[in-house]
C-alpha cells in the first residue's frame, strides 16, 4: 500500500452500502461462476479472483487497515467469523434436514426433487463459508498492511492450502522443505482445483447424517474458522516482520537479502519442522524469486548452520545489528521464543559480533502479544555527513 486513506465512519449509511456490494457480489458471482466450475474444483479459483477484485474495489482494505492490529480488534474479527460461519453451517443442516424429512412421505419424487435441492443448499453453504474465510483472510492481512493481488491468486492459494494442511510425508521431508518447495512452483490453477475439490468433498461429507448434520456442519464451521483466523493471524504477524526487516536491510546492505530468507529459515525449524505458517510465509517469499535464484536459496535451507553462522560473521558492519534485530522480531512475532530459538539468537549474536537481550526480547513479545506488530528494526545512517535534521526525519521503514 502506498498511500494512506482516511476512512470515516458513516453509520446511516453503512447498512445500505453494505447491502449494495453484497448485491454486487452475488450478481459476479451468478455470472462468473458455472455448475462446471464446482465439478472440477476450479470454482475456488474463480471465487478468489472475484472476491479480491471485490475487495480492492470497494477499498475494503482501508476499513481493515484503519481498525488497527491490536489484540482485541484481531480477535474480534476471528471470532464474529466463527460466529458467521457457525449460523452457516446450522442453516444448512436444518435446510437439508428439513429437505429430507419432507421427501420421506413423498416417496420417490419427493426424493428425486430432495436429492438437487439438498444439492443447492450444501454448495451455497460451502460458497458462503468460503467468502466468510476470505473476508476474515483479507481483513486480518490488511490490518497488517498486507495485500493480497487480484492478478495473482496463486499467493493466497498456496496460504490456504498450507493452512488447511493435510497429508505430508515426515519421513522422506522431516522439515517440510519439499512442500514449500513443491507449492511456490505450482500453478494458480492447480492449486485452487486441489483446494476447490477438497473443500466441497468436506461440505458433503458433513451433510450426509440429516439431523446429526445440524451440529457436525455448524461445530465443523466454527472450528475450522477459528483454526483458519488463527493461522492467518500468525502468518500476517510473521510476514510484516520479515517484510520490515528485508525493507531495513536494503538500506544498508541491499545484496544480502537472501542472506535474510536463509536467517528465517534456521530460525524457523531451530525448534522442529516448519509449522504451517513459517512454511506459509517461505512459500511466499520462494516464490517472488527467479527459477535460479530460488535453487540457489533452496540448497542454503539445510540442517547444518555452521555455513550460515560463517555467512553471517562476513556480513556487512552495516547489517549486523538490523540482522540480529530481525531475528529477534521474527522470534518474538511468535509470541514466545523457545529454549532452541534463544540458543540460536546467541549463536547467531556471536557469529555478527552483537549481544543478544532478553530483556528486549520479552518487551518484543510482549508488544506483538499485545499490539501485534513492533517497530521495523531500524537501520543505521548509511550517509555519515547527514545534519542532525535529517537524521531526526528518519522514519523506520514501511512496507507496501
């Protein structure tokens, strides 16, 4: 984001601009989406593209933006999400339900009429959960000054489908690299038909049991929401930390970037494998990489550290001290910083000829804990004959 929009809140006309773009996104969806689109699971693919397109649109991002990222807020939208989905899932057990119940004495026309009726209902609650996800993916990414790009829905693909998780093979990828590796190549396509497919598999399945499916489809909603909005709110934490520390490096020291992604990665699996949202955020970052550059970044994410410790003691004077403080914001971003990630920030304090403070790395947790981000780590003057005015207009950096 390069600007800074002022958003003022007009409460009588709210409701009435809220119905609008509602309408305006039922009317693209009717249009954009077709029966085909569901059989072959791209209908996800199709759904994202709207919704961003809808979401930039309407400058929905400047409403997220303007709420801030504290606790509260974030945990105000997680959870009025959950509540939106949870009402989903109960109205269409007690629809399909209903359905069912009526077809009994019908007999066999009552159920070939249930069967696509129960149909319609299942795909339009799974439609309507999705676009609940996506409302709470962007806003809690826009609170964070993240932006998901309409042109390209391979990014928010892959996010989903770390997030969603599934099966993976610990032994043959004990650290998850192949998975990051295998989703920063994949195609938009690819991913939103697998994700599409899975999604509407998930829908039926809970629906099948009638009765039983008003408490399996609306629990199952709620808790994949809350799994969902906490994930998401980890993976946007770590993502503005690490987008502030590479904006603070390249002032000083623009070619040891990479150097950067390497530092994250020793970080991240210091205390075991990659966890869905670090995977989720190196994904991203592989991904805006050439083919070349992104094999040569790959063969650095290796178990032993012993090259990166030497890598980071030839590291600019200049760097040194915004590396080591990036490090420790992408620990704290976590909320708690482990015995392993500690002893790694010593090895890495060591390696840059710095210290490493536990007392600052408390007041970082507890300012993510409670603020949800810290300031961008803040590079020293690169002009030595800068006047003291200039220096006292610095700015952290900011990320667009």
């Amino acid at each position: 984001m390069t600007e800074t929009l002022e958003v003022i809140p007009r409460e009588p006309e709210e409701g009435t601009a809220a119905l609008l773009r509602s309408w305006q996104l039922t009317r693209a969806l009717l249009q954009e989406l077709s029966p085909r689109d569901l059989r072959t699971g791209r209908w996800f693919t199709q759904l994202l593209s709207i919704y961003l397109r809808h979401y930039d649109t309407h400058r929905l991002h400047a409403v997220a933006a303007a709420k801030g990222t504290g606790a509260d807020t974030t945990e105000t939208l997680i959870r009025q999400a959950c509540e939106a989905a949870f009402l989903t899932g109960a109205g269409s057990g007690s629809v399909t339900t209903g359905i069912t119940a009526a077809s009994v004495d019908a007999g066999v026309a009552g159920l070939m009429v249930a069967l696509p009726a129960s149909g319609i209902v299942v795909t339009t609650e799974m439609i309507v959960r999705a676009l609940i996800h996506l409302r709470l993916a962007c806003d809690l990414a826009s609170a964070f000054h993240i932006r998901f790009d309409p042109e390209d829905p391979a990014d928010f693909s892959r996010l989903y489908a770390l997030l969603r998780g599934g099966e993976h093979d610990e032994e043959e990828d004990p650290l998850g690299l192949e998975r990051v590796e295998h989703l920063a190549q994949a195609k938009a396509t690819d991913l939103g038909e697998d994700v599409g497919a899975k999604l509407l598999g998930d829908s039926v399945a809970r629906n099948i049991v009638p009765f039983l499916n008003v408490v399996t489809s609306s629990v199952d909603n709620w808790r994949r929401t809350r799994r969902l909005g906490d994930s998401m709110l980890r993976y946007v934490r770590l993502r503005r930390a690490l987008e502030d520390a590479d904006a603070a490096l390249r002032e000083v020291a623009p070619r040891n970037e990479s150097l950067l992604l390497e530092s994250a990665w020793f970080l991240f699996v210091s205390d075991g494998r990659l966890r869905e949202e670090e995977s989720a955020v190196l994904t991203h970052e592989l991904s805006r990489l050439t083919p070349a550059r992104r094999r040569e970044t790959r063969v650095r994410f290796v178990d032993d550290e012993s090259e990166w410790l030497q890598r980071l003691r030839s590291a600019p004077a200049s760097a040194r001290e915004v590396l080591q403080e990036s490090l420790n914001a992408l620990a704290a971003a976590d909320l708690a910083v482990t015995g392993p990630e500690r002893a790694l920030l010593q090895k890495a304090a060591q390696a840059l000829h710095t210290s490493l403070d536990s007392g600052h790395l408390e007041t970082l947790v507890r300012r993510y804990r409670e603020e949800g981000v810290a300031h961008a780590p803040k590079a020293p003057a690169a002009v030595p004959r800068a006047s003291p005015a200039t220096r006292e207009q610095a700015t952290p950096a900011r990320i667009h």
